[in-house]
C-alpha cells in the first residue's frame, strides 16, 4: 500500500513539475503548420508568431515571422505588372530564413544586391523556401507560386 501511494504522489509531482517547466521554460510551436495533400505539410496562411532562436542554455531571443496568404514567409502580391520581372527562391529553411527577421533573408538581401547593381527597380525575389522541404514538396510550390505570384 505504502509503494502505490509512493508510486502516485511522485507520478503527480511529476506532471505538476512538467506543466511548470513547460509553462516556464518552453515555447509554442514556432511555425503552425496544416497537411497537404501532395507537400505533407504546409505553413498556415496569413500565420504570424515568432521563432525561438536559442542563444545560450538558457536564453532564447524571439524573432517574428509573418506567411502570406499563399503560405510564403514573404510579403503579399498582387498581380503582376508587365515589366515586372520575379525571381522565386525555392530552398528549405535555409532560403525561408529560420530564425532571422525578414529583411535578413536571402530574398531581401539579393533584392537589395540587385536594385543597386543598377537593374531595374520592377525586379520582385520572392522568397519561396519553406522548412523542412526537399526536391518534391519544393517542385510542387512553384506550381503554387507560378500560377499565383510569378505570373
């Protein structure tokens, strides 16, 4: 009798402990995600949080992220202008840019290269990486991106 009882008061103690260290000490899901039926997976639209980039044991920093409402953590389009010219980045979390701000992304960074290397300012990157894509989830994103936002 004195085990079970035992037994029961440290399970408890246990679960009380978790709840407070994930309540303390953890985080929400930094990217909500839905299933796809051919990508596994995709990015809410029009989501918003931030990304938990740990810095030491114990110390997180919290960069915002916004996804569009086709599921690019980009800005929105409109329709694109006839002397536009867009450039899609297809990658994973790399090329998404995990864990930094939107002006640091590849996207952001190559759009600044390119307006002043002299091209024309009605050059659009787009930034279509997305976490934990490979080849075939990213083949099938242009396909989104191509008939929405590329033109």
């Amino acid at each position: 009798m004195r085990a079970l009882v035992l037994f029961i008061s440290l399970s408890v103690s246990l679960v009380i402990m978790e709840g407070a260290c994930r309540l303390f000490f953890g985080h929400p899901n930094p990217l909500p995600i839905d299933p796809h039926e051919e990508r596994s997976f995709t990015s809410r639209p029009s989501s918003r949080g931030v990304f938990p980039v740990r810095m030491s044991e114990t110390n997180y920093d919290y960069v915002p992220y916004q996804i569009s409402s086709i599921g690019l953590r980009d800005r929105e389009y409109s329709v694109k202008g006839p002397s536009e010219v867009r450039i899609a980045l297809l990658g994973d979390s790399m090329t998404m840019g995990w864990g930094l701000a939107s002006k640091d992304t590849m996207a952001r960074q190559l759009e600044k290269m390119i307006y002043t290397s002299k091209s024309p300012e009605h050059v659009r990157v787009i930034n279509a990486g997305h976490f934990g894509y490979g080849p075939v989830q990213e083949l099938s994103f242009l396909g989104v991106c191509r008939t929405q936002i590329i033109g």
